[in-house]
C-alpha cells in the first residue's frame, strides 16, 4: 500500500466524477484540507471512512489501496471488510508507536536531569550540568508534546 498511489488515484477517481475536493470533502463528512493530504500522499484516509469514501469514488477498498482498477480475472484474497480492519490496526499501531515514542523521551528527560545533578563543582562540570539540565527539559518538553498529540488524535 502506497499513499502516493492512493493518492493520485483518489484525485483521479475525484476528477473522472467531476468532483472538487470541497465536494467531495462535504459529502464525506470532512475538510478539503484533508482530501488534498490524501491526494498528496501526506496521509491515508481514516479507516472509520474508507467505505464512504469507496462508495463515492465508485470503487473497491481494495482498487483504493492498489491505487488502480482491479480486473476482472484478478484474484482477491482479502474481502473489504478484512482490508479495513487491517487499515484500522495499522492506524491503531501508529498511533501507539507515536505514545511510545512521546514516553521515551519524557523518560530519557528525566534521567538526564538525575545525571544533571550528578556534576558541579567546577566551572566546566556546572557548565556540562546546565547543558543537560537543559537538554532534559526540551526531551520531556518533547515527549509531552508528542504524547498530548497522540491523545488527541484518538
């Protein structure tokens, strides 16, 4: 699956039904913004919309994750609804790789402000301890920002 096939054959299937993408963003319940990311291969589409969005384009879940008409004869092992389902597991994937990613570095923050205190005495080791004092806040600073992301998201 490659979101910029996807994409393009979104904006393709869009065009052929004479469609903008304020019109399609209307009938499926989101923003022009969002198509374009589509269409662009920024992001793929919501699980939860894939089928309006099928339904719309007059396509197959699967043509839409091809990125191209399937023919005839072609042999499918996957239903929509199976495709779906592995669409959303991937999204839900993402997503906690993300919080995993935001709690690392809320966690590496915190033991490099432990280490931080572990130097001074001398201009050189204040001046490192400052150095990861600082480095500490951004990390956490960091992973707070990525996790309160990822809880957004959801």
């Amino acid at each position: 699956m490659n979101q910029l096939v996807t994409g393009k054959f979104i904006a393709l299937k869009r065009k052929q039904k004479n469609l903008t993408q304020e019109q399609l963003a209307e009938k499926l319940g989101v923003s022009n913004k969002t198509i374009s990311k589509w269409e662009t291969g920024k992001c793929m589409p919501d699980y939860s919309i894939v089928k309006s969005l099928c339904e719309e384009l007059e396509v197959t879940v699967a043509e839409l994750m091809d990125g191209e008409i399937s023919e005839e004869k072609s042999v499918r092992t996957y239903d929509d609804g199976q495709i779906i389902d592995l669409l959303r597991r991937t999204q839900e994937l993402e997503k906690q790789k993300n919080m995993l990613y935001g709690v690392m570095l809320i966690v590496m923050g915190i033991a490099l402000q432990a280490l931080s205190y572990a130097f001074g005495g001398s201009n050189i080791k204040d001046f490192v301890s400052g150095v990861l004092l600082g480095l500490s806040i951004v990390e956490m600073l960091g992973g707070i920002y990525v996790v309160g992301k990822s809880l957004a998201g959801r």
